[in-house]
C-alpha cells in the first residue's frame, strides 16, 4: 500500500442523510410490527391446523355410523361400502407402522454409518461428492421415488431375490421410503456427531484408542441423543410420506404384518380419498379429517420429542 | 495421589485384532456411504431408460382412432354390439351430459332425455346424475370415475339400493365446467356388481377413443367429438343425428385448430356396422391447407341404417428426438395414446404455482427469520413465547405436508364456506359470462348474460354472438316450428326451447374470493409447506453472520432496522439464497397437498388465470404412474410417467447445483 493514498471517508459517511428521530422511531416500529406479524402467521398456522382437523374429526364423530369407541379400536376400515361400512383406524395405522417399519430398517444402518464415515472417516474430497449426493437424494421428488419402487425396486427383488410380491406392496414402498430417509437421518446424525468436542477423541487417541473404538466408544454414545432425535425425525417423516405409498404400496387397508401384498396407509387413504369424487358433506369426506388428525398426532408427537431431545442434547456442549 | 485403576480388569485385545476390526469397519463405512451413490445412479439410470421411447423414434404413424355406433331406426343392431356391463353412452348436451345405461338384461336403453327424475347434483367437482323411470325404479346413475360403489352413492341420495340395480351397466361421462368447451372431462368407468370392471371410453383428452351411442325413440341425438391429433391439430366439434322424414342424417360442424406444420391429416370415414363396409371417406383435409382458411367446415352425411363411424388421424411427419422432446414438452397429455402425450399444461402449471409460491413465502419466511434472530425481547417471558415460536416452527416443518394439502383446500380453496361455494362465489371479478347454443343450421353462438346462474330466455332480438364475438341476428322460432329452408337463415335460426350452457370467458385478472381449487389456492397451500424450511435456512443464514459486525454497527448508532438491512442481509443474503432455492425446489417436487387440493384431473391447457384449474408435473407423474400398462406400442405410459420424471428431475437438479455452487461460492468466513 502507498504512503501518498489518501484516507477516504467512509461511503457510510459521506452518503449519510440525517433522518429526525421520531421518523426513524415510526418506521421502526411499523417494521418491526410487519415482521412480529410475518412470524405470527407460523403461529396462526398451527392454530388454524389443529382447530379444522379437531372441528371436522368432531364432525365425523357426530355421524350415526361412527363411534370414538369403534374408531380407536376397530380393526376393519371399509369406508365406502355404505352402510355397512366400518371405520376402524387400526388397518391403516397397521400400515403406516408397516412402512416406516420398513424404512427405518434400510434407513437407521444406513444412515448412521454413513454420517459415521462422513464425520469419522472420509477424506475431505469423498465428502464433497458425498454430501451433495445425499442432498440430490433428498431433494428427489416423492413421486419418482414411488414410480422407481413401482418399476424398479419390485422387479428387482422379484428377480434378484426370488421374493413374491403382488405388483402393489409394502415392501418396496417401504423401501423407497427408506431410501428417502437416508439423508435425514445421516445429515442430522452427522450434526449431532460433529457437535462432540474434539477434546473427547482426543483424549480417547490418547489412550490408544483406534478410529473405531473412538467412533463407536465415544463419539457415537456422546452424540447418542442427537442421533436420537434424527432417528424420530425420520420416523415421523417416513410415517408422513404421501406419495410413495400412494403409488406403490396399494389401496387395500390390512391388518397385516406381510410386507409382501398390498396394503393402504393413513396417508394413502387421504390421497386415495380425496383426489377423487368424495362428497363435499359424506361421511368419507369427514373421515379422511379423522385419519389425519391421527396422523398428524402421530407425527407431532414423534417430531415434538425429537426436537426436544436435539434442543436439550444442544445445550449440553455449549 | 489417586489410586492406580485396576489393570486386571481391562481385557487387552491385541493391536492386530483391534486394527482388523477398524478396517473392517472403514470398509463397511465406505461400501455403505457409497449405497447412496449407487441408489442414485441406478434411480437415474432406471429413468433415463424408460424414458428414452418417448424422446427416441417411435412410430411416425402416430394415430388415433374412435368409434361410433349409430343404430337411429332400429337399435337391434346395436344391442348385439353390447353386452351386459357394456358403455351404452353416448350424448353430449351443452352443459351437462350424456348418460344411458343399459338394462340388465340387455333389453332397454334408457336415456335421461327421455325420462329424468333426479339430478343433476354436483359433488365437489363433478356432477352426478341418477334416473330412472322412478325412484322405486332405480335404472341407472352415472358418477364422475366410476370409483365409488353404488350403496354409496345411493344412501347419499336416499334411495333405497335395488337388487337389480346391482347388475346394471353404470356409465360415466361427464364435464366439470360445462359450456361447449370442456375443461375437464374425467375418464368413465362402469360398475358391475359394485365394482369397477374396467375403464371404458377414455374421453379426458378431448378424444374419444370408444363412444358408442345407441340412438332409440328420440327425434335426435347429438354427439360432440373432439379428436386431437398430436394436441393440435384438429377438433370435430359437434356432430348431430337428426331424424327429419324418416331419413337420418349426420351433421357436423367442425371446427379446425390448425397449429402443426407438418403433413398432418384428419380422415373421417363413415364405415356401415353391418357389413362393414367404408361408406363414406369424407373430410381429409391437409392442416398445412388449413392454414389461414376459414376455420369452420360443414359436411353432411345421410345415414339410411346402423352406422359405425370411424375416424383416425395420422401423423406422417418424421420427427427427430429434438421433436419429440419440444412436443413432449408443449403437448397436452393424453390418456389413450402414450406417443403423444405430452406435460405441457403441467408444466406451466408448476412455473406458475411455483413462482406465487416463492413470491409469497420468501417475504414471509424471511421476515419471520429475522424477527426471530434481531428482534430478540429482553423480557423472560416474552423470550420465553419466542422459544415456543421457534419450536413451533420446527415441529411444522415435520408436519406430514399432506396435512397441508387438507388445510389448504378448507382455508384457501372453499374459505371454511363462508363466503360461498366455489362454483357460486360471493365475489368475483373480471370474467364475463355467456350461454352457449347451437343453432339448427350447426352453428355455436353465445348470448351474454349478466347472472351466470340464469340461463337467458331466447326471445326475438336478443343479443347474441357468433364465436369470434361478431355480433349476430338470431332467427327465434318456436319449439315446433318449420325450419326455413333459406341455408343463410338457418344458420342462426334457433328453437327458443334449446338447451344452452354455460361459457364463462376469464381474462388473466380473473378474481374470486373464494379461490376455488385454482393456482393461487395451490401456490399459497404450498406456501405453507415451505414456510419452515425458508424460516430454518434463513435463521441459519443470519446465524452466520459474526456479532462482531452487529455490534459494530450498533456501536456506530444504527437501529435494528438499520442494522438488519445495511449489516446482516446483505451478509447472509447468499445463505438465505441458498435456503430459499432448496425449498422452492421442494416446492416444485411437491405432490401430496396438491393432490388434496386440485385433485387428479384432466387438464388440457395452461393456466390462464389466478382461479383457474391446474395440474402440476408431480401430479401429472402420479397420474401417469397409475395407468394400466400396455404390452402393444412402443410407447406406453410407464414411458410417458419416466418421461416427466427426468424433466422433474432435470429441473431439480439444476436448482440444487446452483444452491451448492453458490453455497460453496460464498462460505467464506466473514469475521
């Protein structure tokens, strides 16, 4: 830098307009207003969720045919055989679970080590092909995954396998929603194994501790409740996808463990439901209300403990 | 000084076997963590091949094919045709439709015409019609997609299920929108037995691949057809069996959409169901002639018995991959031919949903963000509800986004019902409203009217207009009355008991309150889906941004605002970019509350208005994917759904590489 380079005055200060202060003030606060607003409207959000599916799950309980009793017990949900339909929520939370039963099976291992080798092992240059990946991964649309498990993953298994699978099953489904989980639960993991102070494999090399004895004594258990958290975070996502079951698992609600025939999750009778011819005032119409109220207890249960767990877990280290 | 640990409790494996174990374990790591690479490649892979019968070349005789049986003096003929269970179906009236249904032992076709007791009714999106000669007497009912069973449909409409109803052909066609040209036709099915046999007569893209009609006891009956030949190139628009002394005669006016250069040929043939001979070849007509010639055609045909009518079009025209990849990016789709298909209409209507959507929920996810970061209270419990706020944020990014699709369709698309129903709104604007008629010379007119819920009494005088809105002179006589024999005035002479429907013409300023199942309902119910994800990512953004360059502006005197706008955006607006390309990106992929709100409709041209019906491409793929797959062609659906899928993906992939270039670009420490 040259001696003879004048100081410039700041652009700051030579293009400053003075304002009064009580300009400054209003306008202040009216932004500050427009913002508080902007935030409330997540609130008003939520509110307005719970109170339409709570009014319209009261609605659908108010019909003759359905009873709370026979709803939360019942183990045969057949809505649109008309009046002697039933509408017990079990076959369909049978397979919801199925599901994501599934898709934690191919997506907790899986994940997990990879968030492992990512955090633990990889060189730096794998990493970055690594993560972009899984991002591209979870970025896929749902419904190429459920055309890929339709025209894929069955045949493949049918073949490779020797498995026998009616052309809509649960076990494809599942799995393509594991592989939709996969970089849910490895990124979050990932985070929580990052987030474990050096000084703790530090101190584990020390003793003369290999990689994997660091990794799986120490680091795992450390992170133990952020990996937590990504593993229920993935379970209320697998239990929310739509359109993979929607298009691979079936339309047939079963109280049924077999992986292998076609079964209808919560999701997929709200789909199946509502993209057709549903009556405005029906009672199906009303229960797909009913189904998703579940749901969505289901999952805001699942995720409320994740997030607390991962908010809790957050403030350990810091 | 602590105590020694008790060695003798440690197992000491040796170094061997721990380093053996560690490797073992890296290599399971490595295999494992390139699973995902694989599943990727492969998923790619698996599309790109499907996909390629679509772009590569197939058939250059692109064909479509429909069949029409016409049986005006003595059904016999026709009734061979048909069995129990069969589409007996087949007319087409302005505004609401067609139905007839076949009785169960093959012996009586019963047309609402002639004998309607109930309906129409309208539920959700479709009209429903039931009849019968009685209620006691339930005949025959139709239903939008043949997917709901008859004991439902009955005990919606109070009826008590009959015994031999259960038997009876169901049969659907039908028009949401109504007025002469259709937005949307659904697919028809029938019901046998309570359970959907098979899809017949696939009418949703404006080509109907099976219609068949059987005309008895009525003086006429008329059939509107469209055809379309790779989506543009021709339409046959009304066609009329008329009965006039005895003698049947066919009439059509046909209304040409001529948009394809190449050497493209529409070809009626009127082909005798008897004996199956080629009665008459007529109408073959070159669309490069069409160009610029007057768009409207007539033919008449005489028809002395029991017709088949066939028609086919061809496309000759050899086209490269370069082609098949702009057609199938602009053609319409097309549910009975797979090489035609197109997702234009989808397309179009996922950039409009999506650039709503991210005009919309940028602003707000944004300012939320930044509230949430730089307005921080000092007071504990106001501190306290904005850690509620932010866990409340969290949990609704995990809320199933199907749940958002049911909101949205109550909150957007109906407004919870207070301010009338979607065909009935309370208020509207902009959209200009007509009745549809067809003359007796074949000719469509339009009579404006004020309310579009009252058809117009077609009185001498009134005003009306023919199709490019030229003003026109009707020729009213009564319900009975002689045609005149002057060819000029029977072209606008119209009985004054005709049957019009309704045509509504809406500019792009189009605006009801409620928004109906129309692209601002879908772009805001997304909204709400990415909301969270901008929020998140944008937090994280204005996390980055060091407090020392906070504190140094406020040092400098600035107010929040101030700081906020001249500090922390312009450092964390890469961040934010970053976040809001993701999720504008998930937005795009998005399928589930789309399917809740706009259904899985036919849709056959872009969206023109904020209220109108869309599909977007996730949507046009599951619909895809649902098709029955045929072993004939080489072309079929799986193809199409593949197709559409690596356009998606194409798109999806670009935004997540400029999100990471970006990211990669700008995460440079800024303290």
């Amino acid at each position: 830098m040259s001696v003879s380079e004048t100081i410039q005055q700041p652009a700051a200060l030579t293009n400053r307009k003075l304002k009064p202060l009580r300009w400054v003030r209003a306008r202040e606060s009216v932004i500050k207003s427009g913002l508080l607003s902007a935030t409330l409207f997540s609130i008003l959000v939520t509110v307005s969720i719970v109170g339409l599916l709570f009014r319209e799950t009261v609605r659908f309980f108010q019909f003759d045919r359905v009873t709370v009793s026979d709803f939360l017990t019942g183990t045969t949900w057949s809505p649109t055989l008309g009046a002697g339909g039933q509408f017990g929520i079990w076959p369909l939370i049978c397979g919801t679970l199925l599901i994501a039963g599934i898709a934690m099976l191919v997506a907790l291992p899986l994940g997990l080590i990879t968030a492992i080798f990512l955090s633990e092992y990889a060189p730096r240059k794998l990493r970055n092909v690594l993560k972009p990946v899984l991002e591209v991964l979870a970025g896929v649309p749902t419904v190429v995954y459920g055309f890929f498990a339709l025209t894929f993953i069955t045949p493949f298994l049918q073949s490779t396998f020797g498995i026998q699978l009616e052309y809509f099953n649960a076990l494809s489904a599942g799995i393509a929603v594991g592989i939709l989980c996969i970089p849910t639960v490895s990124s979050l993991s990932e985070d929580a194994l990052q987030a474990v102070p050096r000084r703790l494999r530090e101190a584990a090399y020390g003793l003369g501790c290999t990689k994997f004895d660091v990794a799986t004594k120490v680091v795992v258990p450390a992170a133990l409740s952020g990996i937590i958290s990504a593993f229920l975070l993935a379970i209320a996502r697998a239990v929310g996808e739509t359109m993979i079951v929607s298009i691979a698992a079936g339309a047939t609600p079963r109280l049924t463990l077999d992986p292998c025939i076609e079964i209808q999750t919560m999701t997929g009778y709200i789909t199946n439901t509502a993209k057709g011819d549903v009556s405005n005032f029906g009672i199906e119409y009303f229960s797909i209300y009913a189904v998703a109220f579940t749901l969505f207890i289901m999952t805001l249960g699942v995720t409320l403990i994740g997030n607390l767990i991962r908010l809790k877990f957050q403030e350990a280290y810091e | 000084m602590n105590a020694r640990p008790d060695f003798s409790k440690f197992e000491i494996t040796s170094i061997q076997a721990r380093k053996r174990w560690s490797n073992a374990f890296l290599c399971l790591c490595a295999v494992t963590s390139t699973f995902s690479i694989i599943i990727l490649a492969v998923l790619i892979f698996t599309i790109v091949i499907s996909a390629l019968p679509v772009f590569g070349p197939h058939s250059d005789q692109l064909e479509s094919t429909g069949r029409l049986l016409f049986s005006p003096q003595d059904s016999s003929a026709g009734r061979e045709a048909l069995g129990a269970g069969d589409l007996v179906q087949g007319i087409f009236r302005p505004h609401n439709l067609i139905r007839g249904g076949l009785g169960k032992d093959n012996d009586q076709v019963l047309w609402s015409d002639t004998e309607p007791t109930k309906g129409p009714f309208t539920i959700g999106f479709y009209t429903f019609e039931i009849g019968g000669d009685s209620k006691d007497n339930l005949r025959y009912m139709t239903n939008a997609k043949g997917t709901q069973s008859v004991a439902s449909f009955l005990e919606k409409l109070g009826l008590p299920k009959q015994p031999e109803f259960a038997d009876a052909a169901l049969v659907v066609l039908e028009s949401a929108a109504g007025g002469l040209d259709f937005e949307k036709i659904t697919t028809s099915g029938a019901l046998v037995n309570d359970q959907v046999i098979e899809q017949f007569a696939a009418v949703d893209d404006w080509q109907i691949k099976l219609l068949t009609g059987v005309v008895s006891e009525s003086d006429f009956a008329e059939i509107r057809f469209q055809e379309s030949n790779r989506g543009e190139l021709s339409q046959i628009r009304k066609t009329r069996v008329r009965k006039r002394a005895g003698q049947m005669k066919l009439l059509m006016s046909i209304l040409y959409e001529a948009g394809h250069e190449g050497g493209e040929y529409a070809d009626l043939k009127l082909r005798r169901y008897t004996d199956d001979q080629i009665y008459k070849s007529q109408l073959k007509v070159d669309s490069a002639e069409l160009k610029g010639m007057s768009r409207r055609q007539r033919a008449g045909f005489d028809l002395g018995g029991s017709f088949n009518i066939e028609w086919r079009s061809k496309s000759q025209s050899s086209a490269s991959t370069l082609d098949h990849i702009t057609h199938f990016l602009t053609a319409k789709p097309n549910s009975s031919d797979p090489a035609t298909a197109g997702i234009g209409p989808a397309l179009w209507g996922s950039v409009w949903v999506c650039t709503i959507c991210a005009f919309v929920a940028l602003p707000l996810g944004i300012g939320t963000a930044i509230f949430l970061e730089e307005f921080k209270p000092t007071h504990r419990f106001l501190l306290f509800l904005q850690n509620l706020v932010q866990l409340n944020i969290t949990n609704l990014a995990g809320v199933p986004s199907i749940v958002y699709g049911i909101l949205g369709l109550t909150a957007f698309a109906t407004m919870f019902g207070v301010f009338g129903s979607d065909k009935e709104p309370l208020f509207r604007f902009g959209g200009k409203y007509y009745y549809q008629y067809l003359s007796e010379g074949m000719y469509p007119f339009l009579v404006p009217v004020a309310d579009p819920s009252t058809p117009p009494q077609l009185i001498a005088g009134i005003r009306a207009e023919d199709g490019d809105h030229q003003p026109i002179t009707l020729n009213v006589i009564g319900p009975s009355d002689p045609l005149p024999d002057d060819e000029t005035l029977l072209q606008w002479t119209v009985r004054s008991d005709s049957e019009g429907g309704l045509h509504p013409e809406k500019p792009w300023f189009y605006f009801q309150v409620p928004f109906g199942r129309g692209v601002l309902a879908a772009a805001l119910t997304l909204m709400l889906v990415i909301l969270p994800v901008i929020i998140i990512a944008s937090q994280e953004a204005i996390k980055a941004v060091p407090s020392s360059l906070r504190e140094g502006a406020m040092g400098l005197g600035s107010t929040r605002w101030q700081v906020v706008r001249n500090v922390i955006l312009p450092a964390a607006i890469p961040g934010m970019m970053t976040g809001a390309i993701l999720s504008v990106s998930r937005a795009i992929g998005e399928a589930a509350p789309l399917v809740v709100l706009c259904g899985v409709v036919y849709i056959a041209r872009a969206p023109e208005h904020l209220m109108d019906f869309i599909s977007v491409l996730p949507i046009q793929i599951f619909y895809l994917t649902g098709q029955p797959i045929s072993e004939e062609g080489q072309v079929n659906f799986q193809n199409v759904a593949a197709a559409a899928s690596l356009v998606l993906l194409v798109v999806l992939l670009s935004f997540n590489t400029v999100a990471i270039v970006l990211r990669q670009i700008t995460t440079k420490p800024l303290s």
